[in-house]
C-alpha cells in the first residue's frame, strides 16, 4: 500500500485528530509468498525525540525519551510497575498521543498488538482463531489454513491446531496470540507482560519464540519484567531512567 508513510505524532494532538493531519495507519495486507515472509512492505522505523507522557492533572510518566529502532530489533521495556511501560506500547499503536516531543514511524506502520491477558472462544481450535484474520481480509478459506499453519508452526504449535481454546495450556494460549497477530502481518507487534501469567517452562518458550520472531523483519517491542525475556532481546529501552533524564537505548 502506497501513500502511508511517515507518521508524525506530535505533542498535544489527540489521536483522532491525527487522522485530521496527514496520519495513515497502512491496513491493507499483501499475502503473496508464505508465512516465513511475515511481511512484503517496506521496514517500519520509528524514531522517539524528547518524548513525554503524562495523563491528566499526573505527574509525567516519562519525559526526554529519545529511542530509534526499526524492523527485526526485539526490544525489551523495562520499568516497575506504573513506570509507563504500557502507555509506551500505546504511543506506538497510535493509540494515545505525547504530551511532548515527537514520535515518527515511517515505513510498514501496520501494528498487532498481543495483550498481557490471553483470551478467545472456548470452543474454537487454535487454527481458527489464526484463520480469522486471514480470512477477514479476504484469504480463501483453504488458503487461510494453509498460511494459519505456517504462523502456528512458527510459534512451536502445529501440533494443537485443531485442539479447541478451553484446553489450550496458558503457555499455548499466548503463543497461539502471538500467531494470530503474525497473520495480521504488522510491521510492529506490540507485545504486553507476554509471560506474566505464565510458569517457568511456558515462560521460557514464549521466550525463546520471540527470539526467534525478532529475526524475521518485523520490530517487536515487549513490555515486561521478565529478565528473561530481556534477555531474548536485543535492545532495552529503561523507562526507570527517564523520569525525568533522558532515556538511553542499550543493544
């Protein structure tokens, strides 16, 4: 899709005024090739400059956080808890604006997000749930089951495909997530506290599935406490250090 690039969120300009301001959030979806391609659009950069973020009459969650990143960076957000790491997954998506300073994503801007809380139709298998989107944008159905087996495959989970949600582990249910939002084929994937609810082995495999995703093309940015996950990371975005000095960006 052409003619949807460069993004600029500016301080104080609401999300849906952006829309008003030259923002295009890219929708449409090439499916030539297969899965192992994820994606066929130009790399998503995004570039963060003196960035702030402070809800209403809040005292700033961040402020000067400056980051550049682009596709096939795997990179950790660290922080405690209330530290902004969500809000920044949501400056990404588009989906709240800076209080200050400027926020560029140019290139493949198509964002997926996979929430920190698994969750689906009890009694729709793991494939049905990666067809949806396929098949929503307009995928024959035989073709979506064949492409929503790559993504399963990709996440260590071919072997539940036709196992319903309800007695998918906890593990596999945020790994089937992270399919789905695959078969969105997003330039960057927002993922959120992915093993949060998770013990020590489903933990480790989403782990080692994100690591292997973040050699595919797409930028992915995770949210977590999780040193584990940090360390399937490449970078790490500190957000303890940006309340209120600037943040560094660590490979």
């Amino acid at each position: 899709m052409r003619g949807c690039r460069g993004s600029h969120h500016r301080a104080g300009q609401r999300p849906r005024e952006r829309a008003r301001h030259g923002v295009c959030r890219c929708r449409e979806t090439d499916y030539s090739g297969n899965a192992s391609r994820l994606r066929g659009h130009q790399r998503v950069r995004v570039a963060a400059t003196e960035l702030s973020f402070a809800h209403s009459g809040a005292a700033p969650l961040y402020s000067g956080l400056s980051f550049r990143a682009e596709g096939g960076d795997l990179v950790a957000l660290t922080g405690p808890s209330g530290s902004g790491k969500s809000t920044l997954l949501s400056l990404l998506g588009g989906w709240l604006a800076p209080t200050a300073g400027t926020l560029e994503i140019s290139g493949d801007e198509r964002v997926a997000l996979v929430s920190q809380n698994p969750h689906g139709v009890p009694g729709r298998t793991a494939l049905d749930h990666v067809c949806l989107p396929l098949v929503a944008a307009g995928m024959r159905r035989d073709e979506a089951v064949t492409a929503a087996r790559e993504y399963l495959s990709l996440v260590r989970l071919e072997h539940v495909a036709e196992r319903p949600y309800r007695m998918l582990s906890g593990g596999e249910r945020q790994r089937m997530l992270l399919a789905r939002a695959l078969a969105s084929r997003p330039g960057m994937l927002l993922v959120d506290e992915p093993t949060a609810q998770l013990d020590a082995a489903s933990a480790r495999e989403v782990c080692e599935v994100l690591s292997n995703l973040g050699q595919r093309g797409a930028l992915i940015f995770i949210a977590t406490h999780d040193h584990r996950v940090v360390d399937a990371c490449s970078r790490v975005i500190d957000l303890l250090t940006v309340v209120p000095p600037a943040a560094e960006v660590s490979s």
